[in-house]
C-alpha cells in the first residue's frame, strides 16, 4: 500500500466519523450565518467573509474531491 493509498483510507475513514459530520453541519450553519451580508461594516470586512467563504466551500467540497480523485487513480490503474 502506498502512501496515496494510506491517504485516501485515512481521509474515508475521517468522512465516516461523526465529528466530521458534526463539523459538516457547523460549516453549513456558518455559511447561512455568513451569507447574510447585512452585518458588513465596509469593504474591508465584505472581502474578509469572501474568503472565509471560499474557505468554507472548499471545505464542504472536499469530501467530493476526494472521491473523485481516488477514482481517478483507480481508473487509472486498471488501464
């Protein structure tokens, strides 16, 4: 087993446990709270909640991506 391998079974395994669901909905909780631009004070703080948004979504994608890049390697190596 290699260490792409070690990664993607550490990773499911983390996807599987409930502290990762439990931070899942944490997240979805903070970008509803996030989304509401009515507490912006200025340009400043408006560019501040756009990053943590992104940061936010790559978060709740990463699950996904990963998904899609194991089976990438899979389809790979059965070429």
């Amino acid at each position: 087993m290699d260490n792409l391998d070690k990664y993607f079974d550490a990773v499911r395994d983390m996807f599987l446990s409930d502290g990762w669901q439990y931070f899942l909905q944490d997240l979805n909780r903070f970008v509803t709270e996030a989304n509401d631009i009515r507490a912006v004070r200025d340009a400043e703080d408006l560019f501040y909640k756009q990053g943590q948004l992104n940061v936010a979504e790559f978060v709740l994608g990463f699950e996904e991506s990963i998904k899609t890049a194991q089976q990438a390697q899979e389809d790979e190596e059965t070429e």
